[in-house]
C-alpha cells in the first residue's frame, strides 16, 4: 500500500479529512489537480462552526498570524421582497469571511505539517476495485500515469466527483445548481453582517428556478457578490440574473448607488443532493461538497464541507485494522453525517423539485413569529448555526435540573430523537432538523419525552424499556403536531401583490399539512407501543382536540369568565402534558395510586406553564412557544391577565376593550394593552394562578419517596415558573 489513505482533493473538505488523519498517525497521500495557492469561485463565508473547527486544528491561529485583518461576522440579514429580519449568532459567537486563496493552503499547510503528505498538480482519473470494494486511485501526474493504493480513498473533489463516481442523469439534474460571483467596491453602509437577498426573480415567473443573492462585506466599502441558483441555468440565464441582481440592488438600496464591478463575474457548479447513504461504499467515502452539502438557500458550505471531514477521520482511523484483508468497516461515517446533517442537504434537494411550497412559505411567513416559521427558517437557512440551542430556547434547557441523572436520561432522549428522525426524514427532512438531538451539544431539552422518562423512573429508579422510547416519540411527535396547529392564522383581506392570494395561505397550507403528517406519525408510533399506549394517545388526543375547539369558539369573547378560561386550558395544554407522565407510568407498571398523582403532577405542571407563559406574554415578552401578546389577541386569544382586568376592574375595563377590539398587529401596537394589563395587575393574578397550580402539581409528588427523580420533577416546577428571559 502507498498509504493508509488517499484523499482526492485538497480544499477545506479533503485537507481536513487528512489533517486529523495525520494527527491520528496514519499515511496520509492528499492529492489535487491544481498548484496551491489557488482561488475559488466561492462566498468566503465561515460560520461558528466552522470558525470553531479552525480553531481546534490550530489554523485559526495560523491565519490570525498571516492574515490579520480576517473581517469577523456577526450574523446574517435577510432581504425578502424589501423586508429585513436579523439572524445574530447565538452567545457571542461570530463568523469569519476568508478569501478562499488564503484559506484553503492555510487548511492545507496545516494539514501538511500534521504528517500528510501532498501530490500538487496529480487528478485521480479513476477509482481502482477489486471485487467491488475501492482500493485505490489511477491517477495522472506529470504526464504519466500512476496507480496509488490505500485501503481507504476519500473523495473530496467537489462537483468534479461526477468524472470518479457518475451520477445518474435524472438525480444529477434534481440536485444541482449554478452559482456566479464577482466583486464589487464604492458600496456604502456596510456592516459585519452578511446578506441574503431573496428571490432574484419572482418565483412565479415560470421556467425560472429560485435563485438568492448574496452579498459578503470584505471592507467597508467592498464585498463579494454572487447568485445562486437552484436548478439548471444555462449560461445566458446566469448572466441574466447576475445583471438583474446588481441592477435591483442599485435601484432598491441607496448604499448601493455607487455600485463598481471590480472584475468579471465567475461561474461554479452546486451540488446539494445529500444522502447519507450513498456518502460510503466499501473502502470509499465521499465529504463535502463530492457529498452534496452545499445549502441550497444561501450557497454556504465550508462548515458542513471541513466537518464532514472530521468525521470521516474519526470513522477511517476507527475501522482501519493494520493487516486486515477485508475492507474496514465505514457505517460510523453515515450515522455521523444522518446526527449532524439529517434533514437539511436533503429538503435542499427536494425543495429544488418542489420549491414553490418551500420558497413560498419562506417568503409568506417572513414575518411570522409561529413557532413551526420560526424554527423552520433557522432549520432551512442557517445550518451551520442551528443545533440544539436552538430547540433548547423554544422549549428551554433542563440539564442544570437533573443532577447526576443527567447522563442517562440524555442517552435515553437520544434514543427518541433516533425514532423520531427516522420517522420524519423521508417526507419532511428539515423537520429532522427540529426533532434531532444533537449529540455534540450537551443541553437536555425541556420536552414531552424528558417527562415520560421521569415519571417511568420515578416507579422503577433507572430503568427505561424499549416501549417507553417509542412512547416518548410519540409523545414528542404529538407535540410538534400541535406547535403546527399554534402556526395556522386567520385569513387577512391583505393580499400578496406578487402571488395574487393571501400571505396567510402558504403558511397556513404547510402548518396544516405538517400537523397532519405528523399525527399521523405519532398514531403510528403509539401503535407500535402496544394497544394500551395506543388508546391512552388516543383518549388524550381527543381531549386536547375538545379543548381546542372551545378555544375557537370562545375567540374574541369579552364575556369569556376567568374559570371558564381555567378549564378550557384543562383540556388544550394539561392533558398534553399530563400525557407524558400517565405514559411513563403505565409502562412502569403503576399502582393506581401512582398513576393518578403522576397524572395530577402533569395536570398542574402544564397549567403552570401555561399561566406562567400568559403572564410572560402579557409583559412585552415574546412566549417559549414563539407567540406574543399582539398575536394572541389578533386571534382573539384572552389570556388571564386580559381577563382578570376586564371583569375585575371596572375603570380600565371599558378602554382595554376599546383597545383589544382593534386586534393590535405588532408589540409596538399592544404597547397600551401592557400597559393597562400591568396597572390592574393583569400578570400578577396570572403568576399566582401558576403558583398555586405548582404547588398542587408538588403535592402530588408527596405520594412518592424522596429520591434524584423526585427532586428534579420538583426543579422542573421551578423552572416553569421562572423561565429565561428573552
């Protein structure tokens, strides 16, 4: 053998796959077609993540060394139809814009010095088998033919894979796509935020496939530019929508008035046609962009690119047996890449087939602050930067109240996170990317399943049968079900002047049919748990559902009573999360006793919750479940600080109805509502409502000995009644 490993490619996907190899101690041939250095047709862009892995291969402090004026980023803005939203990296963190000519031999070099050996200007022509399994690369150097041998060949060559592993026509043509970028000076106002700019063209113009703008500050008064389009372009079009973009920037936006193209614009294949399947074959595995992990929406790939990488390394230097006569064992690499990147490369790839719901919704639901739009833009636009954290600030993060229980229970909500990505990923993969939790973010997520967990636990301390994950799942699924239904809003006589229809109707559309499919999901689940689970799903289902629809029915109702308020919460959000805990205890094999107070526990915790969330909302802030104030009235939702005002102070009664009667749109619009709400106590009646709930759900804890699972349900009940800040 030349070496423990070959890999065909030296951009940030290839020689990061070798440099932890090398640091692992195996031979490493790193080989590319080109002299290093050499520029890339790219938008230089580096998330957290990415920035984070530079870090830790010591490349950061290389570049801060040779390049010290790398411009940091500090988030995204997004640009649809002349409408701006921010999206700040979480915690401080912040990204980095590194032309790709000075990054890539930065990566390289490293890569190098690690014990890597480098081959410039030698292409693979072709992938030696014997007997199926890849053994090795023929490949041309110096005008000669070489045949290089290695149990291992890594493919990192970027859309050039197509001349080592073709690629079906009809599946070539649903994943790919065109980018062309150039750069621009005499630009004004810039600041260390990137830009997206959607869509170039409108997505009703039929023929034309959706295409994004991009616009990368380099300096205070340069920036790399580009287009990218998903879906094939021929290369006039291209051009067409290059001009386009940088004509509607100069039409649209003063800061671009003084716009300069300071050279010709550059064209490069996309690829975005992700599976994780077919990322390994026996003795090959293919990373980066040779994989498809391109984002579809925004062009963006160096962090999924470089760790794809790593995770190749770890999944070669685990399998390579020294003498070995069979291939090594590569299946870590695909469950690696289905954990980190399941359900996005593959919505990517989808929605370039079936991209007028995606884009519409995208574009729709721009505004929106429903839980399902706000989880699916992070979901969809920013993967590098969506992970956990994310869930975690919806649903808030438990792990600080599990004491030493902590690390069982996550390997256990890990386990649900598997049912429930292979239960979602084939019809709605980006939903995978809401479901999943991330193994390399060490937050316990206040969810459904962590409750069903407990409560089982509580009964029989640390044991967790197989029934009790698929439970959970169920229960998770059933959740996000109705995180669906809280996204579906009332028709607006508005319409969309670029599509004809209400902007609602997109939204809505998605929302309903997520919803269903996910029920669907959840039914089947809870069957495969056993009739028992089943008809407990069901039961509760339907209650929730009653629930709901005296909800609908009591919308706009000044006349609606505090305790009739009470108990139509009873049967919408109690039962969903009595559910959970009165599941952990049937599959625990429960007294009656115990089950009943498990059940009263969840009964009060979730009415706790609710309460604890209307007195949040009532303040200005927006809801762990992505709602407001503004929003729940524009519904005619009237929480207990409404209500309490309404029928328990006559003198600002009369002007909270003459204010709530107009369906205030934005917080801003609802500043008066909070006002008046904080000066008849509104909030405050709401807080001791939810103590008072709490303090029952704590009592019906009394039932069990004290114990570790005792006292984090006791913590939960804390935590639900002071949640985070926003």
């Amino acid at each position: 053998m030349d070496a423990d490993v070959i890999v065909v490619g030296a951009g940030p996907a290839g020689a990061t796959t070798a440099y932890w190899l090398a640091r692992h101690g195996r031979r490493v041939l790193l080989l590319d077609r080109q002299e290093f250095p050499r520029p890339k047709t790219c938008g230089d862009a580096l998330g957290p993540p990415a920035v984070r892995l530079l870090q830790e291969m010591g490349v950061l402090h290389r570049l801060r060394n040779e390049h010290g004026d790398m411009r940091h980023i500090r988030g995204t803005r997004v640009r649809m139809h002349q409408r701006w939203r921010t999206f700040t990296h979480e915690g401080g963190r912040s990204g980095l814009l590194v032309p790709r000519i000075i990054l890539d031999e930065a990566i390289r070099e490293q890569a190098v010095a690690a014990g890597a050996e480098m081959l410039p200007c030698t292409r693979a022509v072709r992938l030696l088998r014997d007997k199926g399994t890849v053994v090795g690369v023929e490949a041309l150097r110096a005008g000669r033919r070489t045949r290089l041998q290695a149990p291992v060949v890594v493919v990192a060559c970027g859309a050039a894979v197509d001349a080592l592993i073709p690629t079906p026509s009809a599946r070539a043509a649903a994943g790919r796509g065109q980018a062309v970028r150039g750069h621009l000076s005499g630009l004004t106002g810039l600041t260390d935020m990137l830009e997206i700019h959607t869509p170039v063209t409108p997505t009703s113009e039929c023929g034309f496939s959706p295409a994004y703008g991009w616009l990368f500050p380099t300096g205070s008064s340069t920036a790399n530019a580009g287009v990218g389009v998903l879906g094939p372009c021929p290369g006039g079009h291209l051009t067409t929508l290059w001009d386009t973009f940088l004509r509607t920037l100069r039409d649209t936006d003063p800061r671009f008035t003084g716009l300069r193209q300071d050279s010709s614009p550059q064209s490069a294949p996309m690829r975005f046609d992700f599976v994780p399947e077919r990322c390994a074959a026996p003795g090959l595995l293919l990373v980066g962009d040779a994989a498809g992990m391109t984002s579809p929406f925004t062009g963006q790939g160096i962090g999924p690119a470089m760790e794809s990488g790593r995770l190749a390394a770890l999944a070669i230097h685990a399998g390579l047996r020294p003498g070995s006569p069979s291939a090594p064992d590569l299946s870590h690499y695909v469950r690696s890449l289905k954990n980190s990147y399941v359900g996005y490369f593959e919505d990517g790839n989808r929605s370039a087939r079936r991209h007028l719901l995606v884009w519409r919704t995208l574009h729709s639901t721009f505004d929106s602050e429903r839980p399902l739009f706000t989880l699916g833009r992070q979901a969809l636009l920013f993967p590098d930067s969506f992970d956990e954290a994310q869930v975690t600030h919806v649903l808030g993060d438990a792990t600080g109240l599990l004491a030493d229980k902590s690390p069982r229970l996550r390997a256990d909500l890990l386990a649900v996170s598997e049912v429930l990505l292979n239960a979602v990923r084939t019809d709605w993969p980006f939903l995978g990317r809401v479901t999943a939790m991330g193994r390399s973010v060490p937050a316990i997520p206040l969810r459904p399943a962590l409750f069903a967990l407990l409560a089982g636990r509580l009964i029989i301390p640390g044991h967790t049968p197989d029934t009790a994950i698929l439970a959970a799942a169920s229960v998770e699924l059933g959740y996000l079900a109705a995180l669906a239904g809280l996204s579906v809003v009332e028709e607006t006589r508005d319409r969309d002047p670029e599509h004809g229809d209400s902007p609602a109707n997109w939204g809505n559309m998605l929302a309903l049919m997520v919803g269903d499919f996910l029920l669907s999901k959840a039914n089947e689940l809870a069957t495969r748990a056993g009739t028992a689970v089943s008809q407990m799903f069901g039961q509760s289902l339907a209650t929730a559902t009653e629930g709901q629809i005296r909800h609908v029915r009591h919308a706009h109702d000044l006349h609606l009573t505090k305790a009739e308020h009470i108990a139509i919460l009873a049967q919408q959000t109690a039962t969903l999360f009595a559910l959970p805990c009165k599941l952990g205890a049937l599959l625990a094999g429960a007294t009656t006793a115990e089950a009943a107070a498990l059940e009263a526990y969840g009964r009060h915790l979730g009415l706790a919750f609710q309460l604890t969330e209307e007195a949040r909302s009532a303040t200005g802030q927006q809801t762990r479940l992505g709602t407001t104030l503004a929003s729940d009235l524009a519904s005619g939702i009237f929480g207990i600080p409404v209500l309490h005002v309404l029928h328990n102070n006559s003198k600002l009664s009369t002007r909270l109805k003459t204010l709530i009667v107009r369906c205030p749109d934005t917080n801003q619009d609802a500043r008066p509502v909070i006002r008046l709400i904080a000066e008849g106590h509104g909030d405050t009646a709401a807080l001791t409502l939810a103590s008072q709930h709490a303090e029952k759900a704590r009592a019906a804890l009394r039932h069990f000995a004290p114990g570790s699972e005792r006292h984090a349900m006791e913590r939960l009940l804390d935590h639900t009644l002071r949640p985070p800040l926003s």
